[in-house]
C-alpha cells in the first residue's frame, strides 16, 4: 500500500495520484453536503428543482392535443398513453401529442379501468367492454344486463360487476384474452368495488347491504382457480366491517395483501383474516385519501399555514413494512389523483406531482384555474376547453 503514492521505479511521491485522490474526496464530501442540504432545505430543494433538475413546466410550453370546445369528449391516461373517446372512436394518443391509433368502440357513456399498460372501457349501464393493451385491442364482449362497475388487473385479468338481471349483482370474470372464466352471483348485496390479486389467484368483492335496519358491509374473496371449477363453493374468506362503515375501495398490494378504505379509515386485511387499521381520521381535517398506489395509501390533510392561509400535509404509508414519509404542498388541495407510484395533487393553477417515496416530480403552473387531469405513471393531461396539455413524469 505505502508504494501507491511513489513513482514508478522510483522513492518519489506521485504528485498526480495524491491530487486525483484529494480531488475524488473533496468531490464525494460536496456531493454528500449537497443532498443533505437538498434533503433538510425547503427553500434550497426548490430552487435545485426548478433552476437544475427543470422540474417546474409551464402552461403553453407542452406538446398539446388540439380539441374541439363543443365535442363531448373523454379522456383517459393509461400507461403510456393518453386516450380521448369522441362519437365511438377511442384515439390513442403518444407522450409527443402524436395521435398513434384509434379503435372503433360502440361507446357513447363510458366507464374507465386501467392498471398499467391494461385499460378495460364499458358502456355505462350499457352492455359493451372493451379491453385495450397499450394501443392495441385485445378483446370486446357483450354482457347480459347492465354493467355498472368494471376492473382489470395488474396482469389483465378483468371482472365486470353487472345489474338488471334475476340477481342483484353478477359479478363475470375474464382471463387476459377475454376468455370467460366464471360467473358469481350475488342475490342480496350490491358491490361497492372490485379487486383483483397481482397473481391472479383472488377475486375481492366490497359489498353493501342496505336491507336490514343497520347498513351492512363486507368483503368476499373468492378463488378464480376453484370458481372456474365450481364457483358455488370458491368463496375462501368472508371479512366482517363494522355496522355503518361504508366500504367505498379495495385494492390488492402485493403478497395478497387487501387494503379497504371507508370514509374513517384505511384497513388491510391478510389472506386469513388478520385485520390491520394502517390510518383512522378521527379528529383530523381529512381533505382526500387514496390506496390504488403500489404498496402505498395516501392521507392529504389540510392545515392551518397562518391566519389567512392553509398547507396540504401529504402521508404516505407504505403498506409492507408501515414505514411513513411525508410531503407538504403550500396550497389547499381541490383534488387528488393516484396512479401506481404516482400522486398528483391539483393546487388550483399549479399541480404538483410526487412519487410514493414523496419526492417533487414535476410541478406544473397554470395561467387559469385547473379543472380536470386524466394521470398514469408516465404521463398526465391537463385538461382545458380546446386542448389537452402533455406532461412527462
């Protein structure tokens, strides 16, 4: 080791090596003051973010899609596409604003699903789904009655929650290629959500009985691989929610974990019927909260800033290991929007966008206020009368 610092052949020291190696120390303790001045420093975070990383866009300085203000569109983002439904033409637009393709679906009044690259679309208390995969349609169906709930997978496994029929609910499931698997029937309860397990192996049904003096939740897990066998006698869990508890969402994390959130609190339940409460908003100013991320829920509450203002305070849990991270908007926050690892937070002419590890991604400004965003994990559509602005995340 002592012969680093001579010459080759020689007892002198080498100059060159010692300022390379005094050089590389220098530059690793710069970097490491650097993020923790990034990490502690509001003020200096902000001002890396906007001046360096060029996290802060502006309106009219994006590749936009035109629109025309009397058409009666709807858009939604998925994947990496942004999709707009006009007089049953689905266009499927780029990050770039570039139109790529267009599908022909018999849709007036859609409903919306998507999970990753995967995006169901149905008619409303119609009869016709549709499942697109990136820009490609993979399969369409007709149903009998009328659908009034739809939900795809994270591997595109689809269930449809339909009413109208002899039975309160049917709920019908298709595999990734529109085959049907099976159907469960439902003759006294309505379903509130849908979910399905990463691996395909768990159909969860949010249930809501209003029959009896006390309005009944509960939650059903079936097996999809017992269902498509004999789907009487698939059912494998049944969770019990207290009496008035209204469960308004489920989503499957990973290892078949199932979140539930109702208006109080957010709860996960095991396979086996272990009940976990991650959050309850008693005595808190709970504005929104969300559990479609991956492996997170998100809690926003407002807080008092000063006399005349007010900050959103940002909770993000990680449902694996219950680990917290916290985030602060300095605005009262009139809408949220979730898509995997991604939380957008609508400010009124600014929405600011975090991951779930509640860092800034991107901070978008506005010259008006911002009525509408369509969002997925790569890309997000601010909305206006005329057009469709793009953002990268």
């Amino acid at each position: 080791m002592k012969d680093y610092w001579k010459e080759p052949g020689g007892q002198k020291l080498n100059k060159k090596r010692i300022l390379i190696t005094v050089l590389a120390i220098i530059i690793i303790i710069a970097i490491g003051i650097f993020i923790v001045i990034y990490v502690k420093n509001r003020e200096f975070r902000e001002w890396v973010d906007t001046n360096i990383l060029q996290k802060e866009v502006n309106q009219d300085k994006l590749a936009t899609i035109e629109i025309l203000q009397d058409e009666n569109l709807n858009a939604y983002a998925f994947g990496q596409y942004i999709g707009i439904l006009n007089k049953n033409e689905f266009h499927i637009y780029g990050n770039t604003a570039k139109e790529e393709t267009k599908i022909t679906v018999d849709i007036s009044t859609p409903i919306f699903n998507a999970n990753g690259r995967n995006l169901v679309i149905a008619e409303d208390k119609g009869q016709k789904i549709y499942f697109i995969q990136d820009k490609d349609l993979i399969w369409e169906d007709n149903v009998e009655g009328n659908i009034s709930k739809i939900y795809t997978g994270q591997n595109g496994y689809t269930a449809v929650a339909i009413t109208g029929t002899v039975n309160k609910t049917v709920i019908s499931v298709y595999d990734d290629k529109g085959k049907s698997l099976f159907k469960t029937f439902l003759s006294t309860t309505r379903v509130s959500d849908i979910a399905i397990s990463n691996d395909n192996k768990y159909l969860a049904l949010a249930e809501i009985d209003t029959s009896g003096l006390a309005i009944q939740s509960k939650i059903e897990v079936f097996s999809i691989e017992k269902a498509q066998v004999d789907a009487d006698n698939s059912k494998i869990a049944v969770y019990q929610i207290d009496d008035n508890e209204l469960i308004s969402n489920i989503q499957y994390h990973n290892k078949d974990k199932l979140i539930c959130m109702s208006k109080d609190k957010i709860t996960a339940f095991s396979l086996e019927g272990n009940k976990d409460i991650l959050y309850t908003n008693s005595n808190k100013k709970v504005i929104f909260q969300a559990i479609n991320l991956n492996n997170s829920v998100v809690i926003l509450e407002e807080a008092a800033a000063n006399l005349f203002t007010a900050d959103t305070n940002v909770t993000i849990i990680n449902t694996e290991n219950k680990g917290t991270t916290n985030y602060t908007a300095k605005a009262v926050t009139k809408e949220l929007y979730t898509y995997e690892n991604m939380i957008a937070l609508n400010l009124g002419t600014e929405i600011e966008f975090i991951n779930t590890g509640g860092w800034l991604v991107k901070r978008y400004k506005a010259e008006q206020e911002i009525t509408d965003i369509v969002l997925s994990g790569n890309i997000a559509g601010i909305i206006y009368r005329d057009k469709i602005e793009i953002v990268n995340l």
